[in-house]
C-alpha cells in the first residue's frame, strides 16, 4: 500500500477549541471581574493542545549532555558559562541543572540529516568546553554524582518544578536521548504512539547506559528510568484510544493541577502538538554519536514500516498496564536477555530474539533509506554490549568510577563505541580492605550487584 497517500488521505479532526464543559467550569468558579483572565488561560491551553503538523516522519533529536570536571571526572556546574560562550551555537540549550546541557537539531527529513546537523553543533561545542576545560558525557547516569551538587538554572519553570515534585525530581541527575518524528495530524500521533509502546523495552535496552547510581553497582542496565517512575506524570505512556480521549485527558490534566503544560508529561512517549510531533522520551542517555544515530535510525526504520502495516495494531492486543511494567522494568533489569512477558496468559520471548525479528524485517526499508550501516551498529550493540555493558568491564577491570568516567569521555570524544580499547585495561587482583576505592563524595563505598 501507498502508506503516505493514505496518510494524506486520512480524515481530519475537527479542531475544537476547548470542550464546553471546561468553559462552563471556568465560568462557575471565576468571579466576574477574573473571568477574563480565565478566558485568556483556557485560549492559552487550547492553542497548547492544537495538533500543528509537522510533515511525514521527519525527525528532530534532542541529546542531553553532561559537564564533566576532567581533574576530578565530576559532574561540575558550569552551564552557564558554556551557554554564553555558545551563544551564537542556536542549537545549545540548558536543561534543567548547570552541570547538564541540550543540544537540538532542526526539522530533519532522515537521518543523513541528523548525522550533519548533530556533527556541525557538537564539533562547536567540542572546541568551546576545550576552552573551558570541560569533558562532555552523555551516558545515562554520572557513576557517582550526587544530586544534591548540582545547580538549578535559574529559570522559573525548573523552580517551579522543584517545588512541586521535590525529592521526587530534584534526586533524578539523569539524561536521555528524545527523538521526534513528525506527524501529518493529530490522530496519526496517537495511532503511531499506540504502535511505539510496544517497543519502548527495545530502545531502552540498545541504549542502556546508566548501570551506576551514586557509586553503587545497581544491578540493572538501566537505573535512570527508576528515578522517574515515582513521579505520577513520568514513565508509561496512559493509553488513549484517539485524539479526542488525549484531549480530554489533557483538560483534566490541566484543570487540577497535575500538570501546568505539556511539557509536564514526562512519559517514555508523548504527542507533542506544538511540534506536530510523537516524541519518544523512554532511552538512557545515548554514549556515542554512533549508537545515537543508529538508534534513530532504528525509530525512523519501525515508523516507515509501520506506515505500510498500519493494521499491525489491529492484529495486536493492546498490552495490559501491567504487562508494560513487567516488560519495562526486565529490560532495566536484564537488558537483552530479558525475557518479554508476550500475553495476557503469561508467555515469554527473548527480548534479544524480538530485536533480531525486527532488524530483519527492517532490512528493505535500511536499503532504501540508506541506513545499513545504522543497522550494522545496532547489530554491533547486541553483539558486543551496550554501554552499560562496556561501563561495567571497565569497573570490574580497574574498580575505580573514576576510570568508567574516563572511558565514557574518551566514547563521547570518538563518536563510537571504543569496545576493543576494554581488552586493554589491566584486571586488578581480587579487592581487599586495603585495596577498595575510594569512596564517593557521600561517604557511601561502591556495592556489587547481588
């Protein structure tokens, strides 16, 4: 089937404003004289939530990236002085605490794109922390930070933020990778988020990066999400069934209070209507420029097939909450040999079997757009491990965070992963008391997993 045509040909919704009923409920409880300022809060709200579209599967990426003090391999706050020497780098933004920055790419129509885009503003940004003396990480989770060194930005939204989850966000020092892919209307955004949570576990373990928290080994490939999931607006995606059921889930959102904006929804997949967008939020940080490409090619990829499968999801149970959790926390736990609880009644797959199927059947779709190498790296990954994978060789060879910092410097550096430099380290002799690491800056030592 020609999937763009039908695409284009697909129905519209309608755009509505705003459901009555949240008129009638701004006007019963706004005193007269606040009921103009009321009108102007819900107009502003609905604009929010009106679908702009955004063309057929274009791509925006968005990489969050750490500021590392190379003397001491920690995070260190000195955001602000990257942004104002990057100020003629547009593409270069703060996120959310000074020892973290964001660098965004325009409107792409493939990954090429990305790859030139990403390259021109990293290599700026490159030559400017080189001036400053800074080391750039994108992994996931610092080995050892602890959330309570790091700066806010001085931007009343990240405050306001603070002061309504707390500890909840103010303990997550975490960084992601975020890819959107544009959408042609509203209600394709939902048909495709619906299609992605099914694959949310995939991306998440080919771009595992955060097996450290604090100086500790937690046991999992991926922590970072763990800081998330307590946070009533963050992690699983609620399941809607069409645009209008967003909407109205949106207004109540909104109208108690659970979120101020969008913005505040913090899902693993989310529509974005200002970009006219389905943002994919749920990977670690991505170590390498690499393996970010090669997994957005991997979204790209599923988002073309999908295009010509679009019954796919009516052949396709929609997975229980729970099973979406289960699955969710195997690949944080796991990684590749996780086993995906595929029904309701309890069976499994190997969540390394169900990759391979999809790289395969991907595979037309990888010549036509010109990403087999993408492909080959993704094939590299389950190979020869993610970056949590390498991190933890790294640690088990030297025992020292330090090191894994290090390495994860010289990755970002390179722009791939650097698996055959893990053979080079030299295996430490069995530890003892008085060969043990030091302990990170809050007094905690290093803990192994079970």
């Amino acid at each position: 089937m020609n999937s763009k045509t039908e695409l284009d040909a697909s129905p519209k919704p309608a755009r509505r404003a705003m459901p009555v009923r949240w008129l009638e409920w701004a006007k019963s409880i706004a005193p007269p004289f606040f009921w103009e300022k009321r009108r102007r809060a819900l107009a502003a709200a609905a604009e929010e939530i009106r679908f702009k579209p955004n063309g057929f599967l274009t791509l925006g990426v968005e990489i969050e990236i750490n500021l590392i003090d190379p003397a001491t391999c920690k995070l260190i706050n000195r955001g602000e002085d990257v942004l104002k020497a990057a100020v003629a780098l547009k593409k270069i933004k703060p996120e959310f605490c000074q020892d973290t920055i964001e660098v965004n790419t325009g409107v792409c129509q493939d990954v090429h794109a990305v790859e030139t885009d990403l390259k021109t503003t990293l290599a700026g940004l490159r030559a400017i922390c080189a001036e400053l003396g800074l080391g750039l990480s994108s992994t996931g989770l610092h080995p050892t930070a602890d959330h309570r060194d790091s700066i806010l930005y001085d931007d009343p939204r990240y405050h306001e933020i603070i002061e309504r989850t707390r500890w909840l966000l103010r303990r997550s020092i975490a960084i992601s990778l975020h890819v959107h892919i544009g959408m042609l209307n509203a209600q394709d955004c939902i048909r495709y988020n619906n299609f992605f949570m099914h694959v949310l576990p995939h991306l998440l373990v080919l771009s595992s990066s955060s097996p450290f928290w604090r100086g500790e080994d937690t046991g999992l490939f991926a922590s970072r999400p763990s800081a998330y999931e307590s946070i009533p607006t963050a992690g699983q995606p609620v399941p809607v069934q069409n645009w209008s059921d967003f909407e109205e889930l949106y207004w109540s959102l909104k109208a108690s209070g659970a979120i101020s904006s969008l913005k505040d929804l913090w899902w693993d997949a989310r529509p974005s209507p200002k970009f006219g967008t389905l943002e994919l939020r749920g990977c670690d940080g991505v170590a390498t420029l690499a393996e970010t490409l090669a997994i957005t090619a991997f979204i790209h990829l599923l988002a073309h097939w999908f295009a010509d499968h679009l019954g796919w999801l009516d052949q396709m149970a929609r997975p229980p909450q729970w099973v979406s959790r289960e699955n969710k926390w195997r690949a944080m736990r796991h990684g590749l040999d996780a086993r995906l609880v595929v029904s309701a009644a309890g069976d499994t797959r190997l969540l390394r079997d169900d990759v391979e199927d999809w790289l395969d059947k991907l595979e037309p779709y990888a010549q036509r757009l010109g990403y087999q190498r993408h492909l080959d790296m993704l094939r590299q990954i389950m190979a020869r491990g993610s970056s949590a994978v390498r991190q933890r060789k790294v640690y088990e060879k030297t025992r020292s965070f330090d090191e894994v910092v290090k390495f994860n410097m010289r990755e970002m550096e390179s722009g791939k992963p650097l698996w055959d430099e893990l053979d080079a380290f030299e295996t430490l002799p069995p530890a003892s008391t008085s060969q043990a690491p030091a302990a990170p800056q809050n007094g905690r030592k290093p803990v192994s997993p079970a």
